[in-house]
C-alpha cells in the first residue's frame, strides 16, 4: 500500500468506487463520533457529503471526476477541520 498514488482519472472504475466509499465510511464515522459530543451541525454536513459521494459512487463516468474529486476533497477537509478545531493554536 506504498506504492505510488494514483489520480482519480489513473483509477479503474473499481478503485474510484473504493476511494469514495471510504471516504464516505470515514465521514459517517466521524459524524458518529461528533453525536456522541452533540455536535448537530457536524453530523448533518458530514452525513449529507457522504450521502452525496455515496450517490456518485455507482455512477461515476469519466465526466464525473472533477465533481468527484471536488467531494472528496470537502469531505476529508471537513474531517479534517473538525478534528482540529478544538485543539490549541499556539503562536509563535
């Protein structure tokens, strides 16, 4: 699994479908977790990119990539903010 990564447009059909799947698994996960903190707001975007990337993941053509790409870059951003927004900042 240290190989060299690929592109989305590099991916077969079958690896796309993966990568958003696990993505999507990923965001349910962490809206799971933002329940259990009564995180609202989290849960309900986290579950509606998910939702959306499960939707393009059986459909996803090669016009569809850049619609793609764009999902899965707000879904591991919005993980990614969340998981780092009540940690403290130091200034330097």
């Amino acid at each position: 699994m240290h190989g060299i990564s690929k592109t989305l447009t590099e991916m077969t059909l079958v690896e796309r479908s993966s990568l958003l799947e696990t993505v999507a698994d990923a965001l349910e996960a962490s809206a799971d977790e933002a329940e259990e903190h009564g995180d609202a707001t989290f849960v309900t975007n986290s579950m509606c990119v998910a939702n959306t990337i499960r939707g393009m993941s059986c459909n996803l053509g090669a016009a569809d990539l850049a619609a793609a790409e764009l999902l899965l870059e707000q879904g591991i951003m919005l993980m990614h903010a969340h998981a780092n927004r009540n940690k403290p900042t130091s200034l330097h």
